[in-house]
C-alpha cells in the first residue's frame, strides 16, 4: 500500500477519527480485497480552507478489478454485492461502502475514471 500525503495536509487535526478510522477501513479494504497484483494507494489532498477548517479530500486508487459500468449505482447501497454468490472469492456482507456513505456525512463517491472496466 503506498500513502501520499499533501504537504500542506500533513499536520495535525481536530475531528471524529473513529468515524475516519471506520471510513477508511471499508474503503482500504475494499480496494485491497479486490486487487489481486499491482496497488493499492491512498492520497490525502487539501480540498478546500476556510478561516480555520480545512476539508480534506481523501483518495484511494487500486489496480484491482474494476467495477462494471451497470453497477455503480448500486455500489454504496446496503446489502449489495457486485459479484454474484456463486462465484465469489471474497467475504463480506455488502455493508462496507454503505455505511461508509452514511457515516461521512458528506462525499463518499466512486470515479468511474479510476478502477473503472
């Protein structure tokens, strides 16, 4: 796994890290859970300051499977799991990215651009 940090990022911050900590460990996990060869990389980006608050725009890039373009609708609801039962390799309930979304609170998204087939 690689981390990029943004210079003006890399500082100390005030907020809910159990939420970021919970967040980032679906998002991480799915990206490592669906990259059999290549990276898996993580980027922490300045996204915008006001006066003393600064938003911070994480990024997370793998060369895994990719999502079918059908599907990314479907990507962040509950329960959903893009790959069919029968032939699944990997383990999990499909609640990840779901609640990644509802925990956020602001804009938890795929880019189609990015581990896009």
């Amino acid at each position: 796994m690689q981390l990029s940090i943004a210079p003006e990022a890399d500082m100390t911050y005030i907020g809910d890290a159990l939420k970021l900590k919970q967040i980032l460990t679906n998002l991480i996990g799915n990206a490592v859970k669906f990259t059999d060869s290549g990276s898996v990389c993580l980027e922490v980006r300045v996204h915008e300051v006001e006066a003393e608050r600064m938003n911070l725009h994480f990024l997370i890039k793998d060369t895994g499977i990719g999502i079918p373009k059908d599907a990314i609708n479907q990507l962040f609801e509950p329960f959903n799991q893009l790959d069919n039962f029968m032939t699944r390799k990997t383990k999990g309930t499909g609640l990840g990215l779901a609640i990644s979304k509802k925990t956020g609170g602001t804009d938890v998204r795929t880019n189609r651009a990015i581990g896009y087939r």
